[in-house]
C-alpha cells in the first residue's frame, strides 16, 4: 500500500540519516570569541616585539630612554622657569636704579633752578639795598630786562625786575610801555605795546619793593626787530618814571 511505503521510506532502512548537534549558549560563544582575539593580538605583539628585537630595537630600553628624555625635559623646564625668574628680578632692579638715577637727575636739576634763583634773589636784595640812595621822586629801576625770539616767526620773548627804592613807603601802581622799533620792507616803523586792541592786564603793575614781568609780543614774520625799549609809566603821573633799551640787531 501506499502509505506502508512511505512509512519504510522515512523510518526503514532507506530513511535519510539525521544528526544532533549540542547548542552552546550564547555568552560563553561571546566568551570563546574574545578569547580567541586576545591570544591573537597577544601572539601578534609578541611576533611584533620580536622583529623589533631582531632589527635592532629593544622596547625596555626606549621606555628607559623616554623616561630619562622626559626627566630632561622637566629639569630643563624648571631650570628655564629659575632663570625667567631671575631675569624679571634683575629687569625689575634695573627699572628701580633707572627711576632713582632719574629722580636724582631731576633733583639735581631742581637744585641748580633753585640756585639761579637764589643768585637772583640775591642780586635782587643787593639792589634793594643800594637803591636807598636813590632819588626819592623817582624811586623807580628796571633790572635785568632781556628779549629775544620766541620759537615762530615774528614772535618774541622779554622779562624785566622793576624795583621801587625803600625810600618809597606806597605800593607803586601803574604799568609797563614797549617802544619797538624795526624795519619793514626797508623801512623804519615803531610799534607801541599795548595797543589799542591788546589787553592790558600783562602790562599792569602792582608793587611794593619789586615785581618779576616776563611776556611776549609779535610782530609781521617779513619785519626785523632793531631795538626795544621798556618804560614804566605810573598812575596819575605823566613821563614814564624809568625806561631801558635793548637791541637785537
């Protein structure tokens, strides 16, 4: 019958064999595998460091040469940083001598400014003294009156002492006059100062036994100034009560 045959077909001696095979549970599948690439890379480095033994490369002593190159390097790092250190010390010392070398320099520039000072006060105080036996009326000298030229063109620098004799015993009030005379195109012209548009303040005087009077004034930068006088004109008197000259060419 049919199925008898296929009965014998599967289970009789014609049947196709079948095999059973054990099934390993996944984690140690995982376990053998990383296994497996460990003793791999472990042969390989071995393999590695063998070849660089036999091409002349030992690994122990390049990690002693490392070792020593890194130990180098630090020392080297903190003897660079000790000399950075000193460096900026002696920089900072400099800086201190340079200051005190300067602040000397000007004390000593100081000293002998106060020194020319004295010099004046001095011969100021000598005038002072000689000036008892001046003329009563007049009572009145201009000391020391210097001009000369400014830094631009047409510029120009003076200063004066004007002293009142002790015989005066009134504050002197009154002012300062500059007579300029110079040439202009060839000719001769006189310039009066102040002028009518220049302020007077510069040129008041206010006194008891001396004042200092240092200004400027200018002239056209094509002019030549020849000679300047001062005069010194009191309040409510007519003449100036003294007057000097200078010339400059």
């Amino acid at each position: 019958m049919k199925w008898r045959k296929t009965l014998k077909r599967r289970f009789g001696i014609t049947a196709p064999r079948v095999a059973v095979h054990t099934q390993l549970p996944w984690h140690w599948r995982v376990l053998i595998f990383a296994s497996s690439l460990l003793a791999l890379a472990s042969i390989a480095w071995a393999i590695y460091d063998v070849g660089l033994n036999l091409g002349g490369f030992n690994t122990k002593q390049a990690a002693e040469e490392r070792g020593r190159m890194s130990d180098d390097i630090r020392r080297l790092q903190d003897e660079n940083a000790d000399l950075r250190n000193q460096l900026a010390a002696v920089e900072r010392q400099m800086q201190i001598e340079a200051s005190a070398k300067s602040d000397l320099a000007g004390h000593l520039n100081s000293l002998s400014d106060e020194n020319s000072l004295l010099k004046e006060d001095l011969a100021l105080f000598q005038t002072l003294m000689n000036s008892s036996g001046a003329d009563p009326a007049n009572g009145v000298t201009i000391n020391r009156f210097h001009v000369e030229r400014d830094g631009l063109p047409g510029e120009y620098r003076y200063q004066l002492l004007v002293v009142q004799a002790r015989t005066r015993s009134k504050e002197f009030q009154g002012r300062l006059q500059l007579v300029v005379d110079l040439l202009q195109d060839g000719r001769p012209q006189v310039l009066v100062l102040p002028g009518n548009r220049d302020k007077a303040d510069p040129y008041n005087l206010s006194f008891r036994f001396y004042q200092r009077v240092e200004g400027g004034f200018q002239v056209p930068e094509d002019a030549t100034v020849t000679r300047v006088q001062v005069r010194v004109l009191e309040n409510g008197i007519d003449g100036p009560r003294s007057s000097q000259s200078v010339n400059l060419s």
